[in-house]
C-alpha cells in the first residue's frame, strides 16, 4: 500500500511508548497498535488531530503517500546492495 503510517518512527524520536501516547489521547490502545503496526486502513480526523496535537508535529508526519515508483526504485537498491 502506497500510504504508510510513521507513528512508530515518531514514538521512537520521542522516546515515548504506544501505552503512553494512548493515556495521554485518549485513543484507544487497540488504535494506536494498529496505527503503530501500520495495520490500519483508515484514520478518524479526530484521532490525528489528537496525535499532533500531542506529538507537536503536521498530519504529514503521521501519515506519508509513497508512490509504486518510489517503492520499486527502494526495492532494486535493496537488491544493489
């Protein structure tokens, strides 16, 4: 899917566990697992207002569009490397 989700990349900079983001937003635990998992395949506008609201930081960073071409062009570096 070409839409990812960077919660867990996010959580990490911030040293700051899913439990705790999820107390802090009040967004549900399950929610901020499958966000963080990148296993959801849609987000409320009222959970990303929560997130940057919390993260301080833009939707973009939440959630990223990476197109088939980007994709194909990191799987042939993968197999350069």
């Amino acid at each position: 899917m070409p839409i990812h989700v960077r919660l867990a990349r996010l959580l990490g900079e911030r040293k700051l566990r899913a439990a705790e983001l999820s107390r802090r937003t009040g967004i549900n635990k399950n929610t901020v697992s499958a966000l963080w998992n990148e296993r959801s395949s849609r987000i409320g506008f009222d959970t990303l207002e929560k997130l940057c609201r919390e993260l301080h930081c833009e939707v973009g960073d939440i959630i990223e569009y990476v197109s088939d071409d980007d994709l194909s062009t990191e799987t042939d570096n993968d197999r350069d490397a």
